[in-house]
C-alpha cells in the first residue's frame, strides 16, 4: 500500500481536516488545528506530503520521525500540528485495512466508556456584562450541564487580569467559583482554568483562595513557557495542577515531569505529534503517578482520536470537548454518525480506525478560507495588552 495524496480543509468554526488517501482505496481522516495559526499549518500540511507520499501509509513510527526529523531546525507549533494530522490519519487508514478500532492496536481497552467533561461558558462574553450577570449564567450553565448527566465540569478565569491585582478581584472570581460549587454539589468535578492569564505573583494567592472548593484541578495557573515557576507553583497548593495543551512531543513533556510542575497532564493530539506522542506521554506520566486528561476544545476527529487513547490509556482521568450548542464538536454536520453523549459517557468506538464516516457533503457545505484570529483582551484604563 503506498500514499497517493494528502489534502485539507478549512471547515467552520475553525477546524482543520487532513485527508489521506492510498492506491488501494482506503482514506484515512486526522485533524490538525492550531488556532489562529491554521493558514500556516496547512502550509505545513502541504511541504510534509511530498516526504511521505509513495511511502507505506502502515509504517506509522516511521513516517513520523521521518517528518518530524527531515528539517535540519525543529519545528514549531504548526509543522507539530500538521504532523499530528496526518499521524492520525495514518492510524485510521491502518485500523481500517486490519479493520479493528485504532484501540485494539494499541493494546485493548482498559474501560467500556469514556468520561467527558464539559465547558460551562457557552458563548458568554465576559466584557460585555457585569460580574453578577457573568456568574449568574454561569451557574444556570453548570445545572443545565449536570441535568444533562456531566460529571465533570470546567469554567474559565476572568480576564484581563494584571500582574498584581486587588482584593476585590480575587474576592470576586472566588465568590464565583463558590457560587458554582455551591449550585452543583459536591459530587461533581469542577476544574478551573486560568488559561495562563494569572501571574506568579498572584497565582499562589488564587489557588489558596480556591482551596476549599475541592476543585479537579487548575489548568495552567501561569504561562507554561517557564516549567520552574509551574512547579513552583504546584509546591504551594494542595489543587491539582494541569498543564500540557501548549507543549509539543515527549521532550517538551519531559522537562514538567521531572520538575513535577503538574499531575494532570494535557496533551492536544492535533499538536503534540499525534496519537503515539500522545500515548507516549501518558506513559512517561504514569511513571510520575500523573493522570491523563487530553486538552481537545476542537473538532469531532480530534475527538475520534482522542477516545481511542482515552480507551487503553490506564491513567485516565476525563476527556475535553468544547460543549458547542450546535453539536458540531461531536460531529454534527460533518460526520455522518456523530457521536453521543449519555449521562456524561461515550461508549468506546467500536469502528475500525478512527471509528467515524466522514460526511464529505458536510465538509463543502461549511468550508472557509481558513482566517480566524484568537481572542485578545485588553485593559479599559491604558488599553495596553493582556497577554495570555
């Protein structure tokens, strides 16, 4: 079997598809956003085909290092992301010719379903409404999310916020975090977070604050950049720290392990190298007692990959989606069996490959060129920038 081509696709909202095709007519689907960055990385996407195409789509751990190690420099996030998506096709076409889940191969399940949890943001924009109207949606959120049967939830850090901030801002985003806790119970998961948004010099003061609310964990509770400042951090507070949607391959993830800067680990698989990196570094986790909870707020393929490793991976903890009200993230539109949701579960995908049909109408029908510009945030009295 050899590779006869490699496409992608801008779909809406902001999504990458990558399709690989084969000269026995097997076709296998990956995703590879990087936001905000996606015009580059279907560049990348494009300059990585001419070094696999002709090559057997089966020798997986081949072709991979071959696009990771065939430039002199190594990459950034977008060639990472764009060797992510065709890593997971690749594994797709592979289950699809043994016909056998990608799971199977690699190493059977070690659970029958897959915990997901849940965004309770929605669509709220947090500049446009006061503090008590933010809080006030997000808790109606939160209910509505655990009537629907989530077990675990996540809300987000209130932004901008400055290198040191006042009393009274910390007092207000935990007065929310209370006031969520308080609507849904104990029984339920609820992490927070801070998105890299909080400084060093506040984040200590925060994660004390949030103590007594049991969360799941805090992700991110400074910029990752710095891994000594996270373990810092993650030394000075009894919450779990998550880290991991901004770091690339097992030897960015080396480095948090050994400093013991975090005990959740968030790997994207539509950058970190794919589905191997990503169960590459649940192992190295596991060695460190760290548990697994994959960052995917992306598209219904990420999804399908991500199941696969949620599957057999043993340290497992709970799997991202972004909750979009339009189903789109669970395959709405673009897959022709999306998946589903049942009392905070999905069963694991029994399919061969990704487990998914692609709807290649759905594709079409909701293509864009591919600009999206990330959200930014700035302060109201000097309009300088919040960096995130």
């Amino acid at each position: 079997m050899k590779i006869t081509g490699v496409e992608t696709f801008h779909v809406k909202p902001r999504w990458i598809f990558v399709k690989v095709t084969t000269d026995e007519g097997i076709t296998g689907w990956g995703e590879c956003d990087l936001e905000g960055y996606n015009l580059v990385t279907a560049a990348a996407v494009d300059s990585l085909k001419d070094t696999i195409i002709g090559q057997d789509p089966r020798n997986i751990e081949y072709l991979y290092k071959v696009m990771y190690a065939s430039g002199f420099y190594r990459a950034g996030g977008a060639v990472y992301s764009a060797i992510s998506g065709i890593e997971q096709a690749l594994w797709d076409i592979k289950g699809k010719w043994l016909n056998v889940p990608v799971w199977q191969l690699l190493g059977g399940k070690s659970r029958d379903r897959i915990r997901m949890y849940a965004h309770i943001c929605g669509n709220i924009d947090y500049t446009e409404r006061d503090e008590q109207e933010c809080r006030d949606l997000l808790v109606e959120n939160a209910k509505i999310k655990v009537k629907k049967g989530f077990k675990s939830l996540k809300t987000p850090f209130l932004c901008p916020y400055r290198h040191i901030e006042t009393p009274a801002m910390v007092t207000r985003f935990v007065e929310r975090i209370a006031k969520i806790r308080e609507a849904i119970g104990d029984d339920i998961d609820l992490a927070v977070d801070f998105h890299g948004r909080v400084s060093p010099a506040m984040a200590p003061w925060l994660c004390r604050e949030l103590e007594p609310y049991g969360l799941m964990f805090i992700e991110e509770p400074v910029l990752p950049e710095n891994v000594d400042v996270m373990a810092k951090i993650a030394r000075m507070t009894t919450i779990p720290i998550a880290t991991g949607e901004r770091k690339f391959t097992t030897f960015e993830y080396r480095e948090v392990l050994e400093k013991q800067a975090a005990t959740v680990l968030q790997p994207d698989v539509c950058h970190a190298g794919g589905i191997s990196q990503v169960m590459k570094i649940a192992a190295m986790g596991e060695n460190y007692y760290c548990s697994l909870a994959p960052h995917n707020p992306l598209g219904p393929l990420a999804l399908a990959a991500c199941l696969q490793i949620d599957t057999v991976v043993p340290n497992f903890t709970a799997q991202e989606h972004p909750t979009m009200e339009e189903g789109w993230d669970l395959g709405a539109v673009y897959l022709k069996k999306p998946f589903e949701i049942v009392d905070g579960y999905i069963e694991i995908p029994q399919g061969p490959g990704l487990g998914v049909e692609v709807d290649e109408d759905g594709i079409k029908e909701n293509s864009y060129d591919g600009r999206w510009g990330t959200p930014t945030a700035f302060f109201k009295d000097d309009n300088s920038f919040a960096q995130w």
